[in-house]
C-alpha cells in the first residue's frame, strides 16, 4: 500500500494507528530528515517497526504473537552464552542506523558477542564509531524480512536469523552479501531446532518450562 508523495512523519503516524496486525506499507522518496523524526515520534513503542533503504521507508505492523517468541528467543541465546562461558550485550528492539549510507532498521532481537566488551555500559551505540552488532535477530511470521538484509548488509551485520515460526535460516555476511549457512557462526554450536523445539513446549507448559528444555538440549552431552 504505497502512499503518494510527498509524505511527511504525520502522514504516517495517523496511517501507522490504522494498519491490521502483519501488514506493512511502502512509502518511496521518503527523506532521511523525515525517517528521524518518525523514529523520535515513535520512540518507546514496539508496534510499528521501520526499517529505511536509501528514500524507501517500509512500515510493518508486527502481528500479536510476534512479541512472545523474540522474547524466548533472547532468553535461549542469554542461556547458551551462559552455558558457553561467553559475554553478550542485548539490544532488544534497538535501530540501527547510518545517515552517511542512507540505511536503518529495527531488529527484534540483537545481540553484541565477539564485540560485547567494546560496548559495555553503552546506552547508545552510533554505528559511525561502533562496530555494528555482530547478531541480529528477525521474527518473520506474516511479512518478508529477507528485504531487510540489504539494510543490515550495508551496516556490516556480521550474521543475521530469520525464524518463520517453523525453521531458523542463518545468514552470515560474505564479501558484502548473505549466504544461508547451517549453523551459527556467532554462536558456535547452536542448533535451531533445539529453539523450536522449546518453543514447542511454551503453549502447554509455559515459557519457564520452555527455557528449562532448552537449557537441557544445550548441555546434553553429543554422542
């Protein structure tokens, strides 16, 4: 649902308040100036999300069971670095933005690893003299966020998931692009099947049961 220019943040924080549950709307030669002051407006509120590619500003409305996953999500990879004895920084929901590239996003989940200790105690975090975080994490039931990898490739996201609510793709950045590997490269033996399948355990027994499998998967001992 492209909206006609010229288009200004007002514009669309009065369509923002109507947009169903899993739509997203494109708005093109949309200015950066614009993109900021949208973000301020919309500043603290996890419902839309916006990501900005070079004038085209997409806005999703993520859907009512888009917050309980990146939820567990970040508690399964808190855990696996608990139990792998490595640092991480969560940045939940945090955007992640560069003027001079003409890119932004928001990420469901994000996560500083082999670079935690460069950004300790960091409230805010400009990629113009930050690494960017080495994990981004993207919960993909009802839009496409294989669009957004463009975004987070031009901000040198080392590795980006994608869950769809079945499977976890894992991108790892390579010579500017992502290819989809098979496993994590920022986290070293993890498997996303063991994420869904603690997912699986949350509707009949709730998240801390959920999270008590996955930390039983993650330290079984391999065969």
């Amino acid at each position: 649902m492209p909206l006609m220019t010229p288009t200004t943040h007002f514009d669309i924080l009065e369509v923002s308040e109507h947009m169903p549950a899993g739509s997203r709307l494109v708005v093109n030669d949309f200015s950066w100036e614009e993109y900021e002051l949208l973000m301020h407006d919309l500043e603290g509120l996890r419902n839309p999300r916006l990501s900005y590619d070079c004038g085209s500003l997409e806005v999703v409305s993520i859907s009512p069971g888009h917050d309980g996953y990146d939820r567990m999500v970040d508690a399964f990879v808190r855990e696996f670095c608990e139990a792998r004895g490595m640092e991480v920084e969560a940045f939940g929901q945090a955007t992640w933005k560069r003027k001079s590239i003409g890119k932004g996003a928001e990420a469901d989940c994000c996560y500083y690893i082999q670079n935690a200790v460069k950004v300790f105690g960091k409230q805010q975090i400009p990629l113009e003299s930050n690494p960017p975080p080495d994990l981004v994490v993207e919960i993909d039931l009802t839009t496409d966020s294989v669009r957004k990898l463009r975004i987070y490739a031009g901000l040198g996201v080392p590795e980006v998931w994608i869950f769809d609510g079945k499977v976890f793709h894992f991108h790892a950045l390579l010579d500017g692009k992502y290819s989809e590997v098979s496993s994590s490269k920022r986290l070293p033996g993890l498997e996303g099947s063991w994420m869904v399948e603690a997912f699986s355990v949350v509707e009949a027994h709730g998240q801390m049961e959920a999270i008590r499998a996955f930390r039983r998967l993650i330290r079984k001992p391999k065969k």
